[in-house]
C-alpha cells in the first residue's frame, strides 16, 4: 500500500498532463491555447475572426506534426501572415482577440523551442490590446509569470502576478460572465503560486479563499488551488481537486488507472507533443524514478537497474551541468528538479559499495544546488505518512514546491 503522498502522485502526473494536454495550464501556452478560449466558452463565435482560426491550427498542426527546424519556421510564417493580414486601424474586439491568440500561439511555438525572449516579447505585446477579451490577457499575464517562475526568477514572477491581478479591476467583477469567473480564478491562482514557490503558504492562502465553491476553479486554477493543499498537508481535499482535473483529463486522454499508469500515460503523451528529447519528459521520469525507488524501498527489492535507467535519462534530458561544473546563482532553470534527479541517483548509487565514492560526490552537488526554500533536499527525497515536509512536483514551472 502506497503512502499517500505517493497516491498522491497524481499531483505531479495531474500537472504534467494538464502541461501537454491542455494549453493553459501550461503557463507557456501550448498548442490548444487559442482553441481552449473557444472550447471553453470563453470567446464566443462572433468575437473572433474564423479565418485566424483556421490559420492558428493549420500553423499549430504544421509544427507539431514534424517538429523540425523547417516545419517551425514555415507555422510560424502562417501566424506572421496571419498577424499581419488584420487590421492595424481597428480597435474593435474581434480584431484585438483574433491578434491575442495569434500572439498566444506564436509564444507557444517559440517558448516550445526554448526561445523564451521572443516568446515573452509576444506575450507583452497582448497587454496592448485593451478591447481583447479579459482571459486573453490574462492569459499572456499567467505564461509571462509563469516562463521567469521556470527561469527562477522569482521576484519578477511575483510582480508579474500582481500586474495579472490588477487586470481584474478593469472589468465589472459583480455582472463578470463565465469567461471572467475563469480569468479571475487563474489571476489569483498565479499569485498564489508565486508565494507557494518561496515557502510563503501564509501569504497564498488569501488567494484561494472561496476556491472550493468557485465555479471559476477549473484546470489551471484548479490545479494550483491542490498544490496548495497539498503542501498544507490537505490531503483529503488534495486528492478530491486533483481528481477533479483528472477526470478533465480523462475525457481527452482516456482513464489514467493507477499513479504508475498515470505517469506512464503522461510520459507517452509529453513524447508526443513535445518530442523525446524535451526537457519536460526528463520531469514526468524523475517523477517514475522517484516512485519506483520508494517502491523499492516499500517492497525490500531491488530495481537498481529500473532505477539508475530513468535517472539518467531525466538528468540528461533536463540538460543538467556537468558535476565538475561549480554552480553559481545565475543557473536557475530547472535546477530544483535536476537537484531532486541527482539527489534521487546518488542514493541509488550510495548503496551499491563500488559506486558510493561517485554517489556521494553527485549527493553533495545535489545539495548544494538545492534552492528550495520551504524544505530540504532530504526532506524531498524522503516520501513517507509521517512527514511533515511535503514536495509537490509542478511540471508546468519545471520546480518543486
């Protein structure tokens, strides 16, 4: 029987998931961004021109469906047409939201490729389009804060967050319609998240307040609202938001069975859309790795070669440094799950007699690169009921909370 932090290990899979399934929950937003205001209710037919529609998801379809240099460039000469082809005089809201999802899907494609300056520079230039529907720019507000969370830029995130919530004093909270509920949710959702990557769950608390009955709580909201409870060693309510997004999930990706089937549903489909080599695979198999070392230990058996397997695959797809390599405070992304990877290698290693020398010398660089404020490596790689420290996994921000 798995603890249940390890049951909870739908929280990490649930967020992995959501990242390579569902556009906004990654806060760089992924290929289904502009379709997910569609689907979703949030922009209806007449406020978007169905031509910029067409154009987005054959560019979107373009590039996912190689994911080569030459089909990048090619979608992202369609969204430049695209942009370019509505009207620089309006000002109305159809061509303000049309130019906001082409905005969306051109950061998507960049942030995807790793270009995160450009990206950022088209999610900047959303907040320029006054007439644009609140989610567009809330959305653009949430991947800006969410892209320098993933680049450890913590302090900027924080400010970022508070822009995002300024937006909601422009519109009419008391006659807000679906769409609104949903901006507003994300908006506070996003500064909670700042807070919870700083260890501060005092002060992200004021932002789920009413979260529970919110009609607004769905997707990346709600995803963040559980992380929260989660680290508040909430677990029963946890596993009731986390479900939640699941069962979305679900809908689009079929049933995820237990947490190994999970994480290997959201392994298979992370390949898919971003390709073997991303570094967001490397996350969903620290995740596994993790599990199958607990499991391990649970279990008195030995799957050092399971183990060791997905280690290494993680740490090399998260570009981890070289060990030999001093770390300084300018190297920022991913380092909280490339530490937790290593931390998790070295104890495999530390076991085996011919391996400790190798292992503790990788212990101590996991150590000394582990930034987290809240908790210690220790504390992270050591999963039981009786902790008092909890990590929580985010794949969309590519860090432990």
């Amino acid at each position: 029987m798995l603890p249940s932090s390890l049951k909870l290990s739908r929280a990490a899979t649930a967020t992995v998931a959501r990242t390579v399934q569902l556009g906004l929950a990654s806060f760089k937003p992924s290929s289904s961004t502009p379709y997910r205001l569609i689907h979703d209710g949030i922009i209806k037919g007449p406020n978007v021109n169905p031509v910029a529609l067409q154009m987005i998801d054959y560019a979107l379809s373009l590039a996912k469906s190689k994911k080569s240099d030459e089909s990048h460039a090619q979608a992202m000469l369609v969204l430049e047409q695209c942009l370019s082809s509505q009207s620089s005089e309006s000002q109305d809201v159809v061509t303000h939201n049309s130019k906001g999802m082409v905005l969306l899907a051109m950061s998507s494609l960049l942030s995807a490729r790793g270009n995160y300056d450009d990206a950022m520079e088209k999610l900047q230039n959303i907040q320029d389009l006054v007439h644009s529907h609140l989610d567009v720019r809330v959305a653009a507000m949430e991947a800006l804060t969410g892209i320098n969370l993933e680049m450890g830029n913590d302090d900027t995130s924080s400010v970022l967050a508070d822009k995002c919530l300024e937006l909601l004093g422009k519109v009419d909270l008391k006659n807000s319609d679906e769409g609104s509920e949903v901006a507003i949710a994300r908006a506070k959702a996003i500064k909670g998240l700042t807070e919870l990557v700083q260890g501060n769950l005092e002060s992200a608390e004021p932002f789920f307040q009413g979260f529970l009955d919110n009609k607004g709580c769905i997707g990346n909201a709600a995803l963040t609202y559980g992380e929260f409870l989660h680290a508040t060693r909430n677990f029963s309510l946890a596993k009731d938001i986390y479900q939640k997004v699941i069962q979305e999930l679900e809908v689009h990706m079929g049933n995820f069975g237990n947490a190994e089937e999970t994480l290997t549903t959201a392994l298979n489909r992370a390949e898919q859309l971003f390709g073997s080599h991303h570094p967001k695979v490397g996350v969903v198999l620290t995740c596994l790795a993790l599990m199958f070392q607990h499991k391990a230990k649970q279990e008195h058996s030995s799957s050092l070669l399971i183990q060791e397997g997905l280690y290494r695959r993680a740490i090399d797809l998260l570009k981890a440094p070289p060990l030999d390599l001093e770390v300084n405070r300018t190297m920022r992304s991913r380092m909280d799950i490339i530490a937790l990877a290593r931390g998790g290698y070295a104890e495999t290693l530390c076991i085996q007699e011919n391996r400790k020398r190798e292992g503790e010398k990788m212990k101590r660089w996991a150590e000394a690169t582990w930034r987290n404020r809240s908790l210690s490596l220790s504390e992270a790689l050591k999963i039981s009921d009786s902790s008092n420290r909890m990590p929580v996994v985010d794949a969309r921000i590519v860090r432990a909370l």
